[in-house]
C-alpha cells in the first residue's frame, strides 16, 4: 500500500526541492539593493494609514462560507443533467431529494436573515 503512494511523494519532494532551489538561486544571483523607499508599504499610489491589521465582521465570512456552500452543491447539478437519461425515474427522485434539501437550508438562511449584506 505505501508504494501505491511513492510517485506522489516523489513528485511532492521533487516539486518542493525544485521551488526551494529556484527561490535561493533567484535570492543569491538576483539584484537585492533594499533600501527605506523599496521596503515601505505602498497601496494605490498613496501612504498608508493607520494600523494594517484591523477587524473585519462575521458577516463577511458567514456570507463567503455560504456562497460556498450553495455553489458546490449547485455544482452536482450538471454531472446529473448528463447521466440524466441512464438513472431515468430513479436519478429524477435523488436529484429532487437533493433539491429539496438544499431548498430548505436556502429558504432557513433567507428566513433567519444570513443573506442580509447591512
């Protein structure tokens, strides 16, 4: 079993080594005069203010977790539409299981106000 996974180890390895290799030689070889100007932050042509680190709300976070989540199960739609026809009656009855389920958590989100941008 542990050799089933030895030319994924071996690409891993490989593929670190190969970067690490790539960052010092580029590091070692490559012009690096730092001065105060190069090493200051810089946004939009303009000086920065205030503290870089600052809270963002949940909401930003609850509705990207939802978009998500409701994209990738939207996703299951379209490798159903092209076996539709071999599952006939039986894959129409999943697929709308499925729908029914994600309707419910989608209409629980509305009703409760998780959509809500304010």
């Amino acid at each position: 079993m542990p050799s089933d996974f030895a030319p994924i180890s071996a690409l891993l390895i490989l593929s670190v080594a190969v970067s690490l290799i790539i960052v010092f030689i580029s590091r070692l070889l490559g012009p690096f005069h730092p001065t105060t100007r190069k090493l200051s932050p810089y946004e939009s042509g303009m000086q920065p203010f205030g503290e870089a680190i600052r809270r963002i709300p949940v909401k930003f976070y609850r509705i990207a977790v939802l978009f998500i989540l409701f994209d990738v199960e939207v996703i299951f739609f379209l490798p159903w539409a092209v076996v539709f026809r071999d599952f006939k009656l039986y894959g129409l009855a999943v697929m709308g299981v499925f729908f029914f389920v994600l309707m419910i958590g989608f209409v629980y989100e509305w009703k409760v106000g998780g959509l809500e941008w304010d």
